[in-house]
C-alpha cells in the first residue's frame, strides 16, 4: 500500500486556519476529551520513566555497576530508547490495521514487569534483558496508540490536545523523581523500583478503558512505509525529529551528572529533574495551542532555535548552582515540545488513517539514532569533558533547527505561512 500525506492549501496566511481533511472531525466533546485522558494516563509512566533516566543512570554507576563505565551503563538507557522508538515499526501496522487494544494491553503489561525486573537485576546482563529489552519495546507498543488515537478525535485543535495528553510525561516526572527519591532513602533501590512499577500499573487501567479508535481500520498494512521514505518532507521531519530527541536525551542523561561535578548536591541534582518537568508542562501546553495557530513546523523551529542558544550560551557557562537551576527551567519549559509536537509533525504530513505506519517509520529513524547518539555521547564526556558534551548536544539541536526548517518549506512552502 501507499500512503500519501495529505494535501494542504500552503498559501493561507498566517493567521487563518488550516482547512481539513475530514469535516466530521469531533474536535471535543466528552468522547474526544476523554481519549486525551486515556493517552495522559498511558504516557505519565511512559514519560515519566524518561525523565528519571539521569537518575537510574547515576545511581546505577554508583552502586550496582560502580565497576562498568559511564559509557557502558549508558548502553542499558540507549537500547531502551531504540527499542522504544524502533518498536514503532511493527507496532505502527498492527495499530493502523487493528485499533489501539492490540498493543496497548501487552505493553501495560510489559512494561510494569519490566520495573518488577529492574529491582531485581544485579548484573549488566539483567539489567539489558529486563529493563532495555522488555521495558523499550513494552513502551514502544504504548506510545503509538495513545499518541495515535488522538488523531482519529482531533483536527484543527490537534496540537493542543496532544500537548495537554503529553503533560503526564512533566507531571510524571515530577511525581516519580520525589516519589523515587524518597523511597531510596527510606526503603532501599529495590523497593523504591516496586512501588513506580506498582503505581504505573494503576495508571494504565483508565488508559485501557478509554483509549478507542474513531476511524475504520486500513486493512494490509505494511511494516515500513517505503513510499514515505520516498518522500523529501517526511524524511526530513523525521531526521529533524530524530537530532532534537537525540539532544534532548543528552540533557536529560547527562544534567545530574554535570550537576553533582559542579558541586550541586546529590539530593538537589537528582531534583532538578523535577524542576524540568515541572517547567516542560506549561511548556508542552503553551507551544501545542501555538501550533494550532501559527503552525506545527513553525513552532518546532522556533523552540528548537531557542534550546539550542541554551544549551551553548547558558548550559556551556553554567558553573554555579544558581546558573544549572536557570538552565535547568528554561530548557524544561521549551524542550516540551520535542515531545508534545514530534508525534503532530508527522500527523501534519500524513493521513490519520495511515499515521501509525507512517510515525513507526519515523520511529526507526529515532531509534537508530538513539542507539549510537547517546554512547558516543557518553564517549565523548569521557575524552572531552562536560565541554565537549555541551558543544555535542548544542550541534546535535541547531542540526535539527535547519532539518525542520527545510522540512517546512518542502512540504508548507516558503512563503510565511501557518505549517
């Protein structure tokens, strides 16, 4: 099968809305809003999960892998992250072709196991096999349907409601970082891995229950949309995608770290991944309702341009407490939408009936890059220092900066328009 994204009227200007392609798009009511909470409630553990990464990965180096190199723990986090991304290739079809249930209810599953495994784990080889293996794809078969599934409700205000849906993933690492790091303390690593994953799988019931699909399903799928790849704009946008998570992901990773060799406390480097989150939610809600008005590509340039002045203008300075804090914030509030939009770049140029193959191609192209971008970075801190670290994240970003740009002109024109 081929798909082909639809077509738009690319000389609107930019204040005027998009047209549709389908007019019976609810766009609201209590069916719509209640498939945004089924999505919340599916990505705050999904999330949430990303944005202790730092955390797992700093303790781990300390304690159960003290004798692994930074490096070699952070291969655990970089398979997790390809299997989360590259799982979209065979989820994608399965969604497209049998609705939301079919994947969704296994990776709830699997993914609450996968915690259960993690508290459990001592050598490297369990910690691949339990968590990286079983955790990454049992998260990749929960991101498509509830990322996907708001599409098949909303249209014209797709972004907002997809941003609202990405919240959980601030929230939930607000709410996991306090939550893990006072069970350290007060019950040891094991336990404290438990109780998320306990607490994760109360979080998928609702999203079980509410996650359902408007639109008939396309029947024959494939597992990789070759004609996509074909396609300039959606090669582009996903290779834009891929550098800005990529870069993304450094930061998260690698902030603790930078943070306790500055002198920051243990106990305030591992909170300011609340502070991140906590900063990224307004930050994924604001730039979502903006992207409805002046376009999805638009914002995504915009706020991409923003983290990386960031990243080589403050991060690269930041030598005191006060500076890792400001950092810290401002790159939260305009990092969400590397999350919240990524997934409405690929519906804008894709059909909804076709979006979960089309996002799972994009997601391969993710994942690959995740799988090598984030040992080499870890590489890279090992040669160069922290320096060499910030130099790469900040390139890795202003790369995804022009990636969209061109993105954006290929498939909305060049003119100022709302894309």
């Amino acid at each position: 099968m081929q798909s082909k994204p639809t077509t738009y009227n690319t000389t609107l200007p930019l204040s005027e809305p998009e047209p549709v392609e389908d007019p019976d798009y609810p766009d609201g009511g209590w069916q719509a809003w209640s498939v945004v909470v089924g999505s919340w409630c599916a990505l705050l553990p999904t999330f949430g999960v990303m944005n202790i990464t730092g955390i797992l990965e700093a303790w781990l180096s300390k304690h159960q892998l003290q004798e692994y190199s930074e490096a070699s723990v952070s291969w655990i986090f970089s398979i997790w992250y390809f299997l989360f991304y590259i799982g979209g290739v065979q989820v994608g079809p399965i969604y497209d072709t049998h609705g939301a249930k079919y994947t969704l209810l296994p990776g709830c599953i699997g993914f609450s196991v996968s915690m259960m495994m993690l508290s459990i784990s001592h050598e490297y080889y369990q910690f691949i096999l339990g968590y990286s293996i079983l955790g990454g794809l049992s998260a990749s078969a929960i991101l498509t349907p509830a990322l996907g599934t708001i599409n098949h409700w909303f249209l014209r205000r797709r972004g907002l409601a997809t941003g609202i849906a990405s919240t959980a993933g601030g929230l939930g690492g607000i709410m996991f970082t306090s939550i893990f790091g006072k069970l350290l303390d007060q019950v040891g690593f094991p336990w404290a891995v438990r109780c998320l994953g306990f607490i994760f799988l109360a979080c998928f019931v609702p999203a079980v229950l509410l996650l359902k699909t408007r639109l008939a399903p396309v029947k024959g799928s494939s597992v990789i949309d070759l004609q996509a790849l074909m396609e300039v704009d959606f090669v582009l946008t996903a290779l834009a995608i891929s550098l800005a998570e990529l870069a993304l992901m450094v930061v998260i990773t690698y902030l603790p770290l930078y943070a306790t060799a500055h002198g920051v406390t243990k106990s305030l480097s591992y909170h300011l991944m609340t502070i991140f989150s906590a900063c990224s939610i307004p930050g994924r809600i604001i730039p979502g309702f903006m992207s409805d008005h002046v376009g999805t590509f638009n914002t995504m340039v915009l706020c991409s341009c923003i983290c990386t002045i960031l990243i080589l203008g403050l991060w690269l300075n930041a030598d005191s407490q006060t500076a890792i804090i400001c950092f810290t914030a401002f790159f939260g509030f305009w990092a969400g939408p590397a999350i919240s939009l990524s997934p409405v770049c690929v519906a804008r140029i894709s059909k909804t009936e076709e979006y979960g193959v089309r996002y799972g191609t994009a997601t391969l192209v993710m994942g690959l890059g995740l799988l090598v971008g984030i040992p080499v970075a870890g590489e890279i801190l090992k040669a160069g220092g922290f320096g060499g670290l910030i130099g790469f994240g900040g390139g890795v970003y202003g790369a995804s900066v022009l990636l969209f740009g061109l993105s954006r002109g290929v498939a909305g024109g060049w003119g100022w328009v709302s894309f």
